[in-house]
DNA sequence: TTTCATATTGATAATGATTTTCATTATCAA
DNA sequence: TTGATAATGAAAATCATTATCAATATGAAA
C-alpha cells in the first residue's frame, strides 16, 4: 500500500491514500520548481483527466498542514507549494525571486550564518516583545540574468 | 500648493494633486499601523464620503511604484501599506507577524548586524547567481502576547 | 469478499481582493 | 477662462481560492 516516505505519512497520520492525493505527491516529487494549484492541476489532468481543481487546493491544504508541502507566497496573488525533504532538493534553503518573470531560485550558499543570526535575532526578539516564532521567511527580490537585459 | 514633503514629490514627477492622493497620504502619515486598502478607504470616506474605492487602489498602486508607499504580504490575502518615511515611524525595520490576530510588530533592534549579514549575502549571491537583487524582506512568523495565551 | 460508515471527491456556486472599463469630472498650463 | 488630458467613481470583470452538496471511493469490520 505504502508507495513513498510521503504516502505512509499520510496513513500514519489515518488520512485515506486517495488518487488525488498520490498524483500531487507525485508531481512535487518529480519537479525542482515550485508550482501554483493551477500549474499542478494542469499535470495532473494529464494523469487522470477525472481529477478536480477543488482536490488539489483541498490537498495542498491538508499537505501543508501535516507538513509535508510548504506553502509560499512571492508577492504574486497565487501561492506556489513545496514539497518538503524532496531529494532534489537543498535541505533547507531560502529563496531568490525575480520580480519580472517569477522565477525562484533556491539557494543554501552561506546559511549556516544566515540562521545563525536569524536564531539569535528570534531568540531576542521572542523575549523583548513576548512574541512565539515559528518561522521565519528570507527573501530576496530583484531580476536574473535574463531580465536583468530585458529589462 | 505644496503641502507636505511627499506631495512635493508627487508634483516634481508630474502627478497631479489631487483630493483622493492628499487624502491617503494623510492616513498613512498619521498611523504606525499597516492598513489595507479596505483599512484606508473607511478611514477615506469619513473625510470625504464621495472617495470611491477604485481610487484607493489606483493611488496605492501609483505611490507604490514612485517609492512614496511599500506594499507588503504578510500571508494575508489582502495586500497592506506603510509609507516610506513617515516619521511616526522607525527609518527601517523588519516586522513580526502574528499568523492569528494578524498584528504586525515593527522592529529594528539588532538591525545593524542583520542588515550587514544582509548585505554581505546579497553581494555573494548576486555574484554567483548574476541576480540584481532590489530589496529583501526578513519576516518573523509566529504567535504575539495575546494570541499565545488564547491560542 | 461483501458491507458499511464516512472520508473524500468533483462540479458548481460563492467569495473577496484587486483590476478594468468607460463616461464624467477635476486639474493645471496657456 | 479655456481646453487638453489626467484622474475619478460606479459598475462590471478577473482571478485565486473556498464553501456547498450530492455522489463516490476507501479501508475496517463482518
């Protein structure tokens, strides 16, 4: 029954291993990139042309919930998710995001100092204002390459 | 005709002076909170009544991208503003967000050591991946005062 | 297996923030 | 004061996301 890491996660959790469920695993697993609802709906079609749109937000939430994607927001109106501990991918990283053209790039170069000071900063931050941190977000904003001459 | 700093501005790019912009420049200049623009447009129409909402938008937008506001997404689906140098406020910060009420916490203590972390990342990253970065975000996620005890 | 309670689904309608459209109005230079 | 046109407000359109609800699939129990 157990197909993947994620899926007996999932059952561990008593969620049911449903298509719909597979198939966005699936898909995250397989990609670099970090995809909108609508970009994994549209490769799920291709899949199973049963599946609805409504089941890949249901099942982004539930995911996200449980832990297994993250859920991100780069200043565009949709949000694009994440699978967490893909193997294609860097631990833990923080995110380059091109404004023009939405491209992110991950990068994990020059974090040990970056959360270094980020625990720190929470650490001091969570005593002067009382305030709980659960995560945090590092964002850097601007054009790559191509846009750079584009634009 | 002037009548502040940032109306000057608006006048030296070619913009006109307009009632529906004087009146979003004075609720940002006289709150330290981050409105949305619903937030602005209440505040709008106990000053004028005939202001409509399309307005408030559009100046968002203008001011925005003329660097007199910065827009944030803090995770909401509503999208909030903060003018640039209001003097209410601290020159710049970072900010905490409570993911339950929504409150958002300036703060700029210990700044000077994560803008120079900063600083120095984006100057590796912008190298090695040829990334013209504009600006960054840092944001702490989590749960303030009140919201800990009720949550 | 077959049955069954119910978790989950997909189609559709609803929502809510933001944009677009377009005819009307206000602004400011001449 | 005038006139070109920048800017406005009302209403409709978008677009991502959610809620509704009847139909279906899932997995435990018989």
């Amino acid at each position: 029954m157990k197909d993947s890491f994620w899926q007996e996660h999932l059952c561990y959790l008593g969620f049911r291993l449903t298509v719909p469920r597979k198939i966005v695993i699936n898909i995250l697993k397989e990609t670099e990139k970090h995809l909108s609802a609508e970009d994994i709906y549209v490769k799920a079609l291709k899949i199973n042309p049963s599946i609805g749109l409504t089941s890949i937000y249901r099942t982004l939430l539930l995911f996200t919930k449980i832990n297994v994607v993250q859920k991100h927001d780069f200043g565009e109106k949709k949000a694009r998710y994440e699978l967490i501990n893909n193997p294609l991918k860097k631990e833990h990283h923080h995110h380059l995001i091109c404004t023009r053209c939405k491209t992110v790039i991950d990068y994990a170069d020059f974090m040990k100092e970056e959360v270094e000071l980020m625990t720190k900063t929470e650490n001091k931050l969570s005593k002067k204002y009382h305030f709980k941190i659960i995560y945090h977000t590092v964002h850097f904003y601007g054009l790559c390459v191509k846009c750079q001459k584009l634009a």
